[in-house]
C-alpha cells in the first residue's frame, strides 16, 4: 500500500504541478492577448515595433503570412492578366495576319496556370514540352526563310532592299529599336516592300544578364516603337542579340505573346569573310525550312550585299521557295 501511495504521489505530483503550470500559461495567455488588444486599440502596433513575447511574434507572423499571401495573389493576378493581354495581342495578329504558327495560339493564361498549379508536376516532367526556340521551319516543305539582323542604317538597308525588291523576295528584318528610332524611315520601307518587321531587342546588349524585368522591357520598348512607326501591329517574332538566352528567359518571352526565332544557317557575314564564303555557307547549311541568319547594318556589310543575289539564285535554283520567318513556321 505503501509502494502504491509513493507510485501515486510521483504520478499526481508532475500532473498537479503541470496543471498549475498550465494555469499559470493560461493566465499568462490572457494578460499577453490583453495588451494585444491594448495595442491594437492604440494603433501602435507597426512592423517596425520590436517584437518580445510569444504571443506578439506569433501575431506578427501570421499578419506577416497574410501579406505574403495578398502579396502572392497580387503578383499571379499581374501575370495572369499579362497573360491574357499576351493572349489577346495574339489572337489578334492570328486572325489579322493568319500566319501565327498553330503551336503558339495555345492560351497562355492556361499554360500559365498549369505551372502555378502544381510545380512537381513540372519536375516529373507531365507539362506538355512547348517550343521555346524556333531554329527552323518544317523540314518537309521546300521553303527557306532569309533574315537579316541589326539594322536599320542608311547604307546598306536600301541596297538589300533593291536586291530583294528585284528578285521578288520577301524576308525577315529582325530590327534594334534604338537603330529604328534613327532610322525610322526605313523601318517603314521595309513594311511597305511587304517584309516582316521583327524584334532584335532595343540596344542588342546580352541578354543573358538581364533579370527578366529588363529583357521585357528592351522587348516591349522595341516592339511599341516598331509599332508607332509603321502604324500598327508587328509581327510576334524575337531574335535574342547574339542569339542567346537563357532557357528560364526564353520560357517568359513566350508568355508575354513573343515567338523566339533563332537560324539554321549562320552565314558569318559579320566575321568579315567574303562574299563567296558567305555564299559557301549556305550552300553547306540549308535545308528544308531553314533560317538564314544575315545582318542588314551594325558594321560594313558589303560583302552580305555582294553575296544576297547568289545566295537567292542557289537557293532558287534548288528549288527553294524564299520566304519569310513566319510562313516557314507556319
Ligand atoms: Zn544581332
């Protein structure tokens, strides 16, 4: 009996010293709860106030977590609303122009929302793969789109112009918005020959180390621009300056309503190698649904402006239909 009464003041010992203690945190609890209301009321309480007792910091995180969130649902409100502005300046160009690639009308608010909805998915790889770089058209059609980057300038944009102009040829003008805002004039030559005015960002710089608030911006200043001198819409495409991105870059590009369109066939014209060896470089690279990578400006480019007339013959010869960016894509 002894043994048990021992056994039951070890066992009620910790529970009644427990209950105080719980009483006594209780009480606690309430005075604390007290001076939060007091604060509250006085409307001292600020994020800046330095935070001491449990109960505080515990109320500061939470109200912390809850700006977080409105936080969070402002920002998916933003890119959800971007998205369908995208998505909205695309459709737009499809049914005006008709020659938006079928894989791209897919509306990015949906893409957008499968990404927010469940990362691993993503990294269990069940997203649908996307296009996020065209290098070429369709392998199958006997079409080659010529383009040329950099430009505008005054001296060798007419030449390429004419040549173009004499041979019946359509292409691609991947245009610097800076060079556009100089050269305005011929920006609208280009669109009125019937060429696609696309977007070569606004100061050709890396864009590699651009956060991706800036490469927006260098894209979109381009392409507003673009637009106020030919008086209406441009085309989706974009060039990267020397062709790079990073992936995740190429990935918001694309949300944005943009179409990353890179080459297949690099000419080197700006190496300063000849006209025959530019046209060498075709000859070696093109295939069906090929991009040929050419520069219209940005340095001397009198040996693209020789090489532009044989380039077309050889290719024309092959029987190659010469035409732009947006119909090899199609
Ligand atoms: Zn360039």
């Amino acid at each position: 009996m002894k043994w048990l009464k021992i056994t039951g003041a070890m066992l009620l010992t910790p529970a009644l010293l427990y209950g105080c203690q719980t009483e006594q945190i209780q009480r606690q609890v309430e005075i604390q709860a007290d001076e939060v209301k007091k604060k509250e009321a006085s409307t001292v309480v600020g994020q800046e106030e330095k935070v001491s007792s449990p109960l505080l910091k515990e109320e500061a995180r939470i109200t912390e977590e809850r700006n977080e969130q409105v936080e969070a649902a402002k920002v998916a409100e933003k890119t959800q609303q971007e998205a369908i502005e995208a998505k909205e300046k695309r459709n737009k160009l499809a049914s005006k122009e008709k020659t938006t690639p079928a894989e791209e009308q897919k509306p990015p608010a949906t893409d957008v929302k499968e990404e927010a909805t469940n990362q691993n998915q993503q990294e269990e790889g069940q997203k649908p793969k996307k296009t996020l770089i065209h290098y070429n058209g369709h392998s199958e059609q006997m079409e080659v789109a010529l383009t040329f980057d950099d430009g505008p300038d005054e001296i060798y944009t007419p030449q390429i112009l004419k040549i173009l102009r004499d041979n019946g040829v359509r292409a691609t003008f991947y245009i610097v918005g800076s060079e556009a805002r100089r050269h305005p004039e011929m920006v609208k030559l280009i669109k009125a020959e019937g060429h696609v005015i696309a977007n070569h960002s606004w100061n050709h710089t890396d864009f590699r180390k651009l956060s991706n608030e800036q490469l927006l911006k260098q894209i979109k200043k381009t392409d507003k621009l673009l637009q106020e001198i030919v008086g209406g819409e441009v085309s989706p495409y974009f060039r990267p300056p020397y062709g790079a991105l990073r992936p995740e870059q190429a990935e918001v590009i694309r949300q944005h309503g943009y179409i990353v369109t890179n080459w297949s066939v690099d000419t080197r014209d700006w190496s300063g190698i000849s006209s025959n060896q530019i046209v060498q470089k075709v000859r070696e690279q093109t295939a069906p649904g090929g991009i040929v990578l050419q520069h219209f400006a940005g340095g001397d480019r009198s040996a693209t402006v020789r090489a532009l007339p044989e380039i077309i013959s050889y290719l024309q010869e092959k029987g190659y239909n010469l035409t732009t960016v947006e119909e090899v894509l199609r």
